[in-house]
C-alpha cells in the first residue's frame, strides 16, 4: 500500500504541515463564531479539556473496566473465531456450507444484538463483554479459515513425510505459517471489539469510557467529552496501525482490505 | 447437484437448529422469556408490518443510506482526484486518510449529537464521515495504478487532456472506484442502523431499540432477523453490481 510507504519515507514534514493546517481551520472555525464557542472549542479548550481527562483518577478506573471488557470479549470471541476458522479452513465442504453465512453477518451492524445480550447477561460488563466477542468474532473467524488454506502445501507435506500428530501440525506448521491472517484477524477485531464494548457503554451502563463519553454529553461538559473521544479514537487507531505493520512485517504480504 | 449440496446443507443446518430451540423451549431448558419462541417470532411479522410501519421504516434507513453513501462518492472522488493530481497534497494527506478509515468514527456520535442535534442529520453525517475515507483511498488507488500502456496510447493518439481523461483515465480507474463505492455503501448501513438504534431515532434501527424498550421480545428478535436479512441483501447486490461492472469492463 502506498501510504506504508509514505510513512517509512521519512515524510514526516508534508504530513506535519497537513496536520498544522487542519488544526488552523479549526482554530479559524472556533474563533470566528459561526458555531457555537462550546460546540467547536479552540484549541487550547481542546487541550486543557485533554489533560483533565489524563490527570482525573476516575478515567483510569473506567479505562481498567473498558480494557478488562475488551480483553475478556477477544479471548471468548478470539477463542471461538480461532476453532470455528480452523474448522472452516480445513474441511472444503464445511467452508461451502457455512462461510457464506459468515461472510454476510460479518459486516451486518453488531450493535443491535444489544438489546438480547442484556437479557442473556444482564446489564453489567457481562454484556459488554457477550457485545465484544460477538463482534470480533467474525474477522477472526474469516481471517483464520483464510489462512488455513493460503498455508504452503510443501509445509503441509513436510509435516506430513515426518509423522506429525494434529496437535503437532497445528502448533508447528499450521499457527507459524499463519502469523500473518492471524495479526490481520486480530487487528480487525480488536477494532470492532472496541466498537462494540464501547457502543454497548454508551447505550447502557454505569462504568467504562463509554459511559464518561456520554455523562459528559449529558452534563454538556465538551472540553472533557473531546478528551475522552481523543483517547479512545486515538488507542483505536494506534492499536490498529501498530498491528498492520506487525501483520506486513510477519508475511511481506499485502494487508487484507475489509 | 454436487455443487449445490454444501449450501443446502447449511441452510439444513440452519433449519434444524431452529426446531431444536423450539423445542427446548417448549421443554423449558431454554427459559421463554429470553428467548421467544421461534415460530412467535415469525407470527409476530405482519404484526411489526401492520402497527410499526416496517415499510416506511426501510424507506428512512434507505434514504439515509444512499444519501451518506452518494455525498461520500461525490466528496470522495473529488477529493482522490483532487490529492492523486498534486502529489505533494497527496504525501502530506494520504496518511490522515488511511488513519480517518481506521479511527472508529461512530464513537463519537455524541459530539455529532451536539453539531447537529438529534435528527436524521446527523445520522448521515456519521454515516457520510465514515463512508468518506475508503472512497478517497481508493479514488487514488484507482489512479495511480493505471497502466502506462494506456497513457501512451493516449499520447500517441494526440489526445487532448480532457480527451485523456475521459477515454482512458476514467474507465481505468472506475472498477476501484465501484469498490470505494461499495465500501462506503456498506459503512453507511452499518452506522446508519447503528445510530438509529443508539440515538432511538429514524428508521430499522429505532424500530429494535424501542421494542426492546417495551419488553417485546418476539418483536425485538424478529425485527433484529429482519434488519440482518435486508443488511444481507443490500450486501448481495452491490456485489452483483460490482461483478456485472467488472465483465462489461
């Protein structure tokens, strides 16, 4: 992709004034009163509203939730993604039979399942969690049942000439030549978990960022909602910058689009 | 008949795990009132045509949709066209864009809540923002990959530039387009339907937060089953146009 390119260039200084000049517009934007002045805060509102986000004890708490809902829903949804993709990936017929399925409720909005997992786990973090696994599980399923069949089959063949049991396949052969689909699995469901953990706050909770995000819209406090949203859109995109990378280091292959 | 064998077994597979709910919940494993009755669901659809206008609802989410959707094509390529003609906008705002596709937009719908209060509104410009970025990347994608070839054809024919860009650049790049299309298409549904049903405005998707709401549950399922289905078919058929774009090509 071009734009890895332009990031290991060394362009930092057209990307630098990019970013200097879109913050000026909205500098210009906040100043010239057309909006209003809480609405599109200038910058340094912007900032003061970011470090009180940083600084306050209560939004390392919430952020510890958040993050323990999100860890819990990768490993359910991550676990069940792994076995159902290594299922898919290894049986031709099961893959006709089932993937299509897969492939049209993957993008199909999760967030409407909200309402059921609240009646199955109640209103705590169980239901973010069910709301967070049941997103991430689709990518890594699909991401999976793909890099079960784009493994080398020389590889295959290697195992096999030398006697591997399944467990060893699976741990030797299989999961090291599929580092690649895996990092790109995680990669994008960590994003939708993400989404989903912290959709599932703001719609109904008591903890978690989510729900700063919306306690701080309904007290009308924008400096800290606009931290809060830095934040959590900055870890989003950071997370998933960091493991593309990782994920075109691991295979010199091009990045999967969704 | 052996190509058509797996489907059929898993919509078999489908089927048969729906009778088996059935019965366990008639048995009392699975306890009724959290999971209705497959068959209430079903009888619980003329009810949700009838008294919560489903039609109108598709005609809103639709609307929404195809709006989000277009503004973003119209936005995008301009703005692809715009950066892939001066490269040097291109290196300094490819990168914001990639991050823009990768930033999940739809968290902050309360801000937009603020921006442009709560009306259909902002549910396209939720939907407009995070359909923008893929129509953008690849505009560009679909420019910058054309094959020389096609230019000096171009060249050696003495086209004029809007000549060029009209025979040979635009057809070249189309097919990426279509796909930057089809993504912002997909995005918008999905926050389309998401917001509707986060802020309890609009159309399909205020239609499962309200239910839900009232305690109704063989609505609820039966009106999230229906929202997947329509999600599915939309999905199906920009496939379609996309594959019948690509052999006219």
């Amino acid at each position: 992709m071009a734009t890895q390119e332009a990031l290991t260039k060394g362009l930092a200084l057209p990307r630098l004034i990019a970013i200097v000049v879109i913050l000026a517009m909205w500098q210009a934007l906040a100043l010239s009163g057309l909006l209003f002045r809480d609405v599109v805060p200038p910058l340094e509102a912007l900032v003061v509203g970011f470090v009180g986000v940083l600084i306050s004890p209560d939004f390392y708490a919430n952020l510890a939730i958040t993050f323990a809902e999100l860890l819990a829903a990768l490993a359910g949804g991550g676990l069940a993604g792994l076995v159902v993709g290594l299922c898919l990936g290894a049986s031709r017929f099961a893959s006709k039979a089932f993937e299509p399925w897969l492939g049209y409720l993957g993008p199909t909005p999760k967030i409407i399942l909200f309402p059921l997992l609240i009646l199955m786990f109640g209103v705590g973090v169980e239901s973010k969690m069910a709301m967070g696994a049941v997103s991430c599980f689709f990518p890594i399923a699909i991401s999976v049942a793909a890099g079960v069949r784009g493994v080398d089959p020389v590889l295959l063949k290697v195992g096999r000439s030398f006697r591997a049991r399944l467990d060893q396949m699976l741990i030797k052969i299989y999961l090291p030549a599929m580092i690649a689909p895996l990092l790109n699995g995680a990669r994008l469901g960590f994003g939708v978990a993400l989404i989903g953990v912290l959709l599932a706050e703001t719609k109904l909770s008591k903890q978690g960022l989510g729900f700063m995000v919306m306690d701080a819209y309904q007290r009308f406090d924008m400096p800290r909602m606009y931290g809060l949203l830095i934040v959590s859109v900055g870890i989003a995109a950071v997370v998933n910058i960091v493991l593309e990378h990782l994920a075109i280091q691991a295979g010199h292959k091009k990045p999967t689009k969704h | 008949m052996s190509r058509l064998l797996p489907p059929a077994f898993g919509v078999l597979c489908i089927v048969a795990l729906l009778c088996l709910l059935q019965l366990a919940i008639q048995a009392g494993i699975v306890d009724v009132y959290i999971v209705p009755l497959p068959t209430d669901m079903l009888a619980s659809l003329p009810r949700l045509v009838e008294e919560e206008h489903v039609i109108r609802r598709f005609g809103v989410t639709f609307g929404e949709t195809l709006s989000a959707g277009l503004l973003a094509l119209v936005v995008g390529v301009a703005l692809g066209m715009a950066l892939q003609h001066w490269p040097r906008m291109r290196r300094a705002f490819e990168p914001w864009f990639a991050l823009l596709a990768a930033a999940p937009l739809v968290m902050a719908y309360p801000l937009f809540l603020v921006l442009f209060g709560r009306s259909s509104l902002t549910i396209i410009v939720i939907a407009f923002a995070s359909a923008l970025a893929p129509v953008v990347l690849k505009t560009i994608e679909g420019f910058a990959t054309i094959r020389p070839v096609l230019i000096d054809v171009g060249h050696s024919l003495r086209m004029t530039r809007a000549q060029e860009f009209r025979l040979i650049l635009l057809p070249a790049a189309l097919p990426e387009i279509f796909v930057g299309l089809r993504l912002a298409l997909i995005f918008a549904l999905i926050n389309v339907v998401g917001v509707e049903f986060l802020i309890n405005l609009g159309g399909l998707g205020q239609l499962i937060s309200e239910l839900s709401e009232r305690y109704d549950l063989p609505g609820t399922w039966a009106s999230i089953g229906l929202v997947v289905i329509v999600s599915i078919l939309f999905f199906l058929l920009l496939d379609g146009g996309e594959r019948w774009l690509r052999k006219r090509h």
